[in-house]
C-alpha cells in the first residue's frame, strides 16, 4: 500500500508533467477503458489498426492489466497515443512469451507466414520476467518546427507512462519494440529506456521480415529513473528558462538527452 506521503509526492510529479504538456498545447487524459480508447484509435484513418494486445476485439484487456494515456491538442482532435499490458511472465521469459504470442507483436502483412515467424536477438528476452509492463501505441503527431516533438514533449509522455505504472503495479521490467529506423534516433532515450538491442523477427525460410529492436530496463534502473528531478520541480531562483523549458532539460538529463533552451 502506497503511503500518504508518497501518494502526495507522486500527485505533485504527475501534476506538474501534465501541467508541462498543457503549456506545450497537449491535454492529458489517462483511461482504463479500452473499448473508449478503440474508439479513439478508429478516428485515426490515416494510422494502422490498433495494436492487437490492446484491442478489446482480440485481447482481455481492462483496468487489472493495462490503462491507455491520450493527448488532444486545443481543438481536441487526438494528436498523442500510448498504451501500457501488465504482463504475468512469472515461471517463464519474455523470449517464450513472444514465441507463444507473436500473433499480437508481429506487424501485420510484413511476413508470408505468422505462424513460421518468430522474434531473435536480444539477450534480454532471456532473463526478462516477473511482473513485466509493455509499453506500445506510441504515436505523437508531427507539427513540424516548433510542435511538439522539437520541444520534447516525448520524454515527458514516456515519464508520465513510467510513472503510472510504477505507481500502479511496481514492474520488474518495462520494455518496448521499436522500428530500427526510430531506434537509430535515440528512441530508447527519449522514452527514458536504459537499454537497446537489436532484434529481428525471422520468417518461414529464414528471411528478416521486420526489425524491431528491443528497449527496455530494469525495477533498480526504473527507480533510480524515477527519483531523480522530475518535471514537477521548478527551477533555480533567478533562473532565465521558463519551467516548461527548465522540465524538459532535468527530464531529458534524467536520459541523457541533450535539450537546446
């Protein structure tokens, strides 16, 4: 059980994020009904169907196992997405867990096969257990200079995402699959993930038919992540950078970011 004193700290972290994202012309909402966020995701034609781990048509999938976070922008057209599944991979791996699963990972129409596809390459997939949280849906609808993604905004998305979850079900694990086109920007970082490895989905003869890499990190690192400024603190006295700029640049320190004032 989370203690006063404690449910108070993290009002104040989560409250200042959400007060950060406002400033920057995104309104937060964080659900646990997914039937609501399908229906979200079908005002989106332009995007691929909604992932099938949090599709209430292919998955159970309700406030026990998983929430959702959405951001509209002023006009409230849908403009951020990301979806979070508590796994249960006690007694067994992240490794056996994609191979009995692919169906819900695997990109649709990218393999001849399904059923002859499997995932490769990570050495995380071996050890990765427990209590484990993935996190997909992300999407940030690009603005171009001066929207969103130029100010930043990922980072603080990705905390908000880490600390619900931390604070909901404390995972052993959080991890993410991410193209290897965005994985070569940094994506690990810019989420708040301490770890990236290559991996492959191979198909019926042997072919890479996708790449995905693996993101993902640790109960030690996710605390340590955690504990250290948050967006909700302000800045120094005298300080020059708004508190929307001074958040950005202690979240994205928090990852090795590097954040221009």
């Amino acid at each position: 059980m989370t203690s006063p004193s404690k449910l108070f700290e993290l009002i104040k972290h989560l409250s200042g994020i959400i007060r950060d994202l406002e400033n920057a012309g995104i309104r937060i909402e964080i659900g646990d009904d997914f039937a609501k966020y399908r229906a979200y995701r079908s005002k989106l034609p332009d995007r691929a169907p909604i992932h099938p781990m949090f599709d209430v048509a292919t998955s159970f999938i309700d406030h026990t196992n998983g929430f959702w976070i959405c951001g509209f922008n002023e006009d409230g057209e849908l403009t951020h997405t990301q979806a979070v599944r508590l796994l249960d991979l006690s007694g067994g791996s992240l490794n056996t867990h994609l191979d009995r699963h692919r169906h819900k990972y695997i990109t649709p129409d990218s393999t001849p096969d399904p059923d002859q596809t499997f995932y490769s390459g990570p050495d995380a997939l071996q050890f990765i257990t427990g209590q484990v949280c993935y996190q997909g849906e992300f999407w940030l609808r690009a603005q171009g200079l001066g929207g969103p993604r130029s100010q930043g905004v990922t980072t603080l998305l990705s905390r908000l995402m880490l600390e619900v979850a931390v604070a909901t079900w404390n995972p052993s694990y959080v991890f993410a699959l991410v193209p290897k086109r965005v994985a070569a920007k940094g994506a690990h970082l810019r989420y708040c993930f301490n770890h990236c490895e290559p991996g492959q989905w191979i198909g019926p003869d042997q072919q890479v038919t996708d790449e995905d890499y693996l993101i993902w990190m640790e109960a030690s690192e996710l605390a340590r992540t955690l504990s250290k400024a948050r967006p909700a603190e302000q800045g120094q006295a005298g300080s020059p950078m708004t508190t929307f700029t001074a958040s950005l640049a202690r979240a994205a320190l928090d990852v090795g970011v590097r954040v221009d004032g």
